[in-house]
C-alpha cells in the first residue's frame, strides 16, 4: 500500500515542478515574442522581487506546509503572488494590537497561576507532563473540585444553556462564533432577558464574519433595550485580512463563575436539528461545574477587555462553590493568532505522541500540515489504533473534497476513516486510551490552529472519557469506513485535483 502512495505522491511532483517550469518559460517567451523591451525589464524585476518574497517565507517561522502553498504560489504567478501575499500571506499581528493583548494578559491569563497540589496529586508521568506542557503554551492551570457532563448533541447543549442561564444570580458570560435567528435563539434570548429583568449582569461577545449573514437585524438594539452588554468581535474593517483571518470561533456560556458550557455548538436552529441543512446534524458539548470554569472566565474578560479597552475586575467573576469530584482532571485551554506557542496544535501532537493503545477523533474538516499528518502517522505505524471520523454529507463541498484529499497517505498507513453516514458531524472531539479526552471549538485544519481564536477541555481520570468513547464507537457504527482500496479507484485526475488543493489548502 505504501509503495502505491508513494508512486502517486512521486507522479504528482513531477508534474508540478513540470507545470511551474512550463509556466515560467511560458510567460518569458510571451513577454519577449509580443512586448517592448521595458516589459521585459518589468518582468525580471518581478522575478526578482519573486525571489526576495521567496527568502521572506523560507526564514518566518511558519509551518512547512504553509511555506511551500505560498512558494509555489509566488512562483507560478510572480506578479499577483507578490501582491497578495503581502496583503495576505505575512499573518502580522499590528504592534499597538499586540502590545494591548499583552496588557490585558497580564491581568488574566498570567494571573491564574497552577496550583501544585493538584500537579503533584498526578502519578501517571506522562499525564504530568501532558499537562505541565499544555500550561506553558497557554498559561492556563489543570484543576480539580470540578464536575464534567458531556452533552453529545447540540438538543442537550441547548437544554443544559437553558437551565444554567436560569438559575444565574450574577451574571452571564456568552461568547460564539454564530448567531442566527430561530427557535433555538428566541428561546435562548426569552431566558436572557428574563434573567437581565432580575438584575443579572449579561455580556455578550459575537464574531462579526461568522454572524455577518445570521444575525438578526434587531439583535444589538434588542439587547440595549433589554440591558444587555452585546459587541462584535473584530468589527469590519478595510483591513481584509484581519477581518476575515483573525475570528473569534469559541462557543461558550458561563454562568456566575460556577457553571460553563463549551464546545463546537453555535447558536442555530440546524444544531439542534430544528432545521435540516445536511442530514442530522451530530455537534458536541461539555459541562462544567466547579473550579475550572474560571478559566473559561477568563478566557471571556480576556477577550472582553481586548476588544472594549475595559478594566473588568477578574476576582469578582471567581464561583465560590466547588464540587469535590476525587480525581477528575479538568483543563481548559485556549489559542489564537496572539500566541506564537500554537498550543492548540501542539496539544493535539502531544497527544498523538503519547497514545499507545488508541485514538478515536472527530471533526468536520481534516486539513493537516505535515507536522500534524506525521503525528498521526507515526501513532498508526507504532500500533495505534487510530480512526478518524468526517462528515458523511459536507457543508461546504470545496472544504469536503480537501478533507478527502489528504485520506490517501493516512489510510495507506492503517488509520481508519469514517464519514458519518446519517448526515454532518461537526463536532470537534478526540478521546484516547481511556485516559484523555478533549472537546472543543477546534478543527482540524489550518484555519483552526493557526488564524481562529478557539479553545477547548481536556478532561483525565474522568467517568466522561468514558461516555465520549461510547458515543465514538457509536459514531462509528453509524458511519461508512473508508477503505485504502477506495481511494486508489479514484480516477487519476481526481487525485492530481485533490492534490492541489492539499497544496492549496494552508491558503483557505
């Protein structure tokens, strides 16, 4: 099988490195058969501006798959590829936003600070520094004295939001990605002012693209009238590239510091399958009663007081009552274009590393750089056994046919592939060895890990491995395995497709 692969992937370069030589010598021989001498000049001052620009992008400190999308790129066409991967490719964060993100950390994040009972009360060494390494990349704690329900449709994360909002006698934190109008939003709203009449304090935070075409017209009015605090996350702006790079993709309510619900489900009536879109619609969630919700809290201020320029005062959004749960393991982490560390991506490839019986994981897009592909690979070639579960019908069917692109190389080394034969999975859950589990807002492609504000839970030594594992297998056994043997009929052509777009796919 991976002889095969390795054929196609070899017949594949080739063509490419023919392709972006015909191109070149195409384009010189154009310019020097039909225009003057000065657009001859021009053209190898573009190839030499061509050049520089390649330079630029070997030496930043960006993945391999992200230099060698924007290389061929510049190569292939020097005078549009120039132009915008300046506007686009070069992912700089301004220093004035850079250095109020900072300001603001160091009343958060850097706060929180671990407390080393909880460490040392951890005997597993390779669960000690699973999470001594989620900390530094995020400066988030692990803790205990925190109680976890997983919500395995978006129907039960709806009820749980409900009867949390309802019984908040302080305040309301809720941060997501999309907001669209219907049943699920009128009934979440109904609580919200009811609770807001009672003299509960409400903040609500929206991504301004993900909700562009959601979000009813009366929305921000609605909530001033009601006395609810409502903003856009990264408003519009002429800045392109911020505006759609840079998204809030968190989903989460917070409840007096006591109670969260967090995880891949947003605000529509097609999450909890009131309106079907692309079959049943399979979406995740977590609960979390206890002492690690502050950390959510504080991803919330932390987002709240960038984007407003307020002071909010953290210890007063702190829960007071903590559940004793033994040995439950609670650790919510977070990641965004702020943090150089990547720590969405280098848990996840932790976690890959330390897996030594399974893996089981789902998501609605697989769009993996090399560093993560080879986390995986590595897994399965060690014995693993590693299975990976992707919608059954897409959303978005570019993105589709890119997760598709990249079955070829897993599959070829015995991972284990399931599209989710009832409809669309978007969840965003991983689960390994009984031990760890993470849920989360967090997809596997580059657009999550590298450009999206995301975060997610990991949760050890928890009675909700368990359940994840169970609605996995479930998953599974609802789903359609995809064979090596039906990816090697996919026609030639197909295949050179699905292998651009996989060059393409860092650009999405």
């Amino acid at each position: 099988m991976r002889s095969s692969s390795n054929h196609y992937q070899n017949r594949f370069r080739l063509i490419v490195n023919v392709v972006l030589i015909a191109l070149q010598l195409g384009i010189i021989g154009l310019v020097i058969l039909q225009f003057s001498e000065d657009a001859v000049v021009a053209y190898w001052i573009i190839e030499g501006v061509a050049v520089f620009v390649v330079l630029n992008i070997v030496y930043r400190k960006k993945t391999a798959a992200y230099k060698i999308s924007w290389i061929i790129f510049v190569l292939a066409f020097p005078a549009v590829g120039i132009v915008i991967y300046f506007i686009w490719g070069r992912q700089r964060v301004p220093k004035k936003s850079k250095k109020r993100w900072d300001e603001v950390n160091q009343r958060t994040f850097l706060r929180l600070e671990q407390n080393q009972a909880v460490l040392e009360s951890i005997d597993d060494k390779s669960i000690r520094k699973q999470v001594e390494l989620v900390h530094r990349l995020s400066d988030l704690p692990v803790w205990q004295n925190t109680r976890t329900t997983y919500l395995k449709l978006g129907e039960d994360m709806h009820r749980a939001n409900l009867e949390a909002i309802k019984t908040a006698e302080k305040f309301i934190f809720l941060e997501y990605f999309i907001v669209t109008g219907g049943k699920m939003y009128d009934e979440l709203m109904a609580a919200l002012y009811e609770r807001a009449a009672a003299g509960v304090e409400i903040r609500m935070l929206v991504d301004e693209m993900g909700s562009l075409s959601t979000l009813p017209k009366d929305f921000y009015q609605s909530c001033a009238a009601h006395g609810i605090k409502s903003i856009p996350y990264n408003p519009f702006s002429p800045s392109l590239f911020k505006f759609i790079s840079f998204r809030d993709h968190r989903k989460m309510t917070i409840v007096d510091g006591r109670v969260a619900i967090t995880g891949g489900i947003n605000i529509g009536d097609e999450y909890i399958n009131q309106k079907v879109r692309f079959g049943h619609w399979k979406d995740m969630a977590i609960r979390l009663e206890g002492a690690a919700v502050f950390s959510l809290t504080t991803m919330f201020i932390n987002m709240w007081d960038y984007s407003t320029g307020e002071i909010s005062q953290l210890d007063a959004f702190k829960g007071t009552a903590a559940p004793e749960t033994g040995n439950e393991l609670v650790m919510p982490f977070c990641d965004g274009p702020m943090n150089p560390r990547n720590p969405a991506a280098n848990t996840y490839m932790t976690i890959f590393a330390n897996a030594k019986e399974y893996l089981y994981l789902t998501t609605p897009y697989l769009i993996l750089d090399t560093d993560l592909t080879n986390c995986i690979l590595l897994a399965a070639r060690s014995g693993v056994d590693v299975r990976i579960i992707t919608p059954g019908i897409p959303d978005k069917k570019l993105v589709y046919a890119t997760t598709r692109a990249f079955y070829g190389d897993l599959l070829a080394e015995g991972v284990r592939i399931y599209e989710y034969t009832p409809g669309f999975i978007h969840g965003k859950v991983l689960v390994t060895d009984d031990q760890v589990a993470i849920v989360g807002s967090i997809n596997m492609d580059y657009r999550s890990l590298t450009w999206n504000y995301e975060c997610g839970t990991w949760v050890c030594s928890s009675p909700t491995v368990q359940e994840i594992k169970a609605d996995l297998m479930d998953c599974i056994n609802a789903s359609r395995e995809v064979h090596y043997s039906d990816w090697e009929q996919t026609a030639f052509l197909t295949k050179v497709g699905q292998a651009v777009l996989r060059i393409m796919a860092p650009l999405m």
